[in-house]
C-alpha cells in the first residue's frame, strides 16, 4: 500500500497545487488526506470536475488532478473529448479514476460492467494511462512518466487506482452534526406513512440499502421499491418517468443531498412536467457518505427556494422526528410535485447489510406490482 501522505505531498512537489473531483470509496482515503491538506474542491459532477481543472489550467498553466469513481468516469467523456483532449484545447490535468469493479475482483452488480470496460474505454479515448503501483518508488516513476507527458503534450493522462491502494486516514476537517435525527430513523417514517399502493424509488448508496433493511426488520415485501443501486444523481427523473407513465399511483422519490446536487437542473423538468402524484423526499445530512464523509455543500444550499423556483407546487423542511412526523400526513396528501427536505446526522449502523436480491429481480417485482 502506499503512504497515503508521501504519495500526496509527492503530487505537491511535481507542482499539483488544485484538486477537483466526486469522492470514492477506492479513494476515500487520499480524498480525505486531500481535503485536509489541499486546495480542493468537491464537484457536483465528474464532467464538473473537468470543467473546473481546465479554467484552473487557463489560468495558472498549472497541472490540476482530477479524482472520482470509474462510474463517474462516463460523465467525463464530453468534456475530455471536446474540451481537453488535444485536437481541441489541449489541456493537461491528472485524472485519479477509482477502478471499481476490476475484473477478477469481487464487487457489486453495478460496478461489473464499468470495471470490466474501463481500460478499453480510456483507449478508445486515447488518453494514455497506467495502473498505479502499490510499491511508492514505482509510483514516483509512473508520475514522473505521466508529468512528462503531460508537459510535452498538453494532454490529460489517467491513473487507474486498484482496492487498496491507500494506507487509511480519516477525515479531521469534518464538520460535528447539526441536526439529530438518522437517515434511517427518517427512512422508517417515511415508510411508515406510506399505503400499499404507494411505490418508492431510492437513491444511491445507504440510502438504498437502509430502506431494504427497514422493510426486512418490518417483515414487508420489497415489491414497492425501485433500488437504484448505481446510477447516482438520476433518481428523480426515473421517478419522474414513473409519475407520467403512472398517474394514479403515487411515486415517492427519495433523494440524497450529493445526488440532487450532481444533476440538480431535473428539478426544474420536475417542476415543469407537473406530475400532482410525484412526492420527492431530499434526505440532506451534508454529506458524501457511502464513500468516506467528505463534504457536500448540502447545508449551504437553500433547496427550498430551488424547488420554488423550480415550480414545485409545495415545499416542507423538517429537522427533528417530531417534526417529521407532524409533516408527513401533509406532504403525503398536497399535491405534487412536491418537496421535503429532511435535515439529518451522518452516520448509520456497522452492521448494515445490503440489498439480497438482484438488481434485475427488483425490477421484475417492481414492474409486476406496478402494472398488478
């Protein structure tokens, strides 16, 4: 493994002085280094992030790295192709892409296909790249062969970072919680409110995985919710195509604050469509913590006035159960498309498990009781 400090401070000596990117969990532990030490900023979204390192490029004519998970790296194709790639602008940036789903290293569903496509994917490119070594003098050398390239060519070059790579370290800048109550003591009263002909369609992440476990600790089918195990940032627009295919049923889209935030322009195709029984609940602790905690800039972010904005017909914000549980009776039965944000604590149980049953028999279930 390599010493997660030697790596970055040898990133500092060979003039990275910015760095943009989405966490993940391959590289929590340089992330949080980073974010302790650096100067860095989260992105909304990966193509952001190549955004943001290229204004830095022009400005400075410095090298940026630019970090995220490989299920990301789809949203950065457009912008290195038409922005960074040398046939146009030709600018130069690191790009530390987290290999998830690595062929013959156990993962989950949704990292398979992305893992096992990565490499051709970044060939087909054309960007050069390396895996990077777990033995630091060998690393020192593929950055010192990646700088120089970068240099000569103005042209971004990848490194691909396996499991394991970083020694651990934890996050000291993290700010303490704000508001009480969990997510998933939130997630239990959501349910809790819901009917049988209600259906749900959860977030990324935690999320997901809390809402199964509630409904296995509550001995409950799970035919009433879509899981998205992947595809982070789009869960109100699949709720949004349920809504409009559906709409005598209910969809209650619960979303997290990182996910909002990374396409927060489908609010305002929500507030347009209309849908009156779409329901999105915006579960907000701040935070991005399936991958490690960093920061969102969820609690400077006045969601309420972005929904109103975004033409949603009514917008409720709660802090505390008892607020929660005052609210939802209201927000269940107003018509949509409606907000409520749900202000939360990190964290969630050591023992939380995740979903036993395949992403395509959720589906299959999902549709069953949908069209039953």
């Amino acid at each position: 493994m390599l010493n997660t400090a030697e790596f970055s401070d040898f990133l500092t000596k060979k003039g990275v002085e910015f760095s943009t990117g989405v966490p993940d969990s391959l590289l929590k532990d340089f992330c949080a280094y980073v974010a302790d030490h650096g100067n860095d900023i989260i992105a909304a979204n990966e193509g952001a992030c190549i955004g943001i390192a290229a204004g830095y490029h022009l400005a400075t004519n410095k090298i940026p790295l630019v970090y995220m998970q490989n299920s990301g790296f789809g949203n950065t194709i457009n912008p290195l192709t038409s922005l960074a790639d040398p046939e146009v602008y030709s600018i130069p940036m690191l790009l530390m892409v987290g290999w998830r789903g690595q062929p013959g290293v156990k993962d989950e569903p949704q990292h398979v296909k992305m893992g096992r496509i990565n490499e051709a994917m970044i060939r087909a490119l054309e960007i050069p790249y390396c895996i990077l070594s777990l033995d630091m003098a060998e690393a020192k050398k593929q950055i010192d062969v990646a700088f120089d390239y970068m240099q000569k060519t103005k042209a971004p070059y990848i490194l691909l970072v396996e499991k394991d790579t970083f020694q651990p370290y934890k996050l000291k800048s993290a700010k303490p919680d704000t508001f009480p109550m969990s997510r998933e003591r939130a997630i239990e009263i959501l349910l809790g409110q819901m009917t049988d002909q209600d259906v749900i369609v959860s977030t990324t992440g935690k999320t997901s995985r809390e809402v199964f476990e509630v409904r296995v600790a509550r001995k409950e089918p799970h035919h009433q919710d879509f899981l998205c195990v992947g595809n982070m940032g789009h869960t109100s627009q699949i709720a949004l195509g349920i809504a409009l295919g559906k709409p005598n049923k209910r969809v209650i889209c619960l979303d997290g604050d990182g996910s909002f935030l990374m396409h927060m322009g489908s609010a305002a195709i929500v507030g347009d469509k209309a849908p009156k029984n779409l329901r999105h609940v915006l579960v907000n602790n701040g935070a991005h913590e399936s991958v490690g905690g960093q920061p969102t800039v969820g609690f400077s972010t006045d969601f309420k006035k972005i929904a109103e904005a975004c033409n949603y017909k009514n917008v409720f914000v709660c802090n505390t159960e008892d607020e929660l549980n005052q609210t939802m009776p209201t927000f269940i039965q107003a018509d949509g498309p409606s907000l409520l944000e749900v202000n939360v604590k990190k964290g969630s149980r050591e023992d939380l498990g995740r979903p036993t049953v395949k992403p395509a028999d959720n589906k299959t279930a999902f549709m069953n009781n949908l069209n039953g």
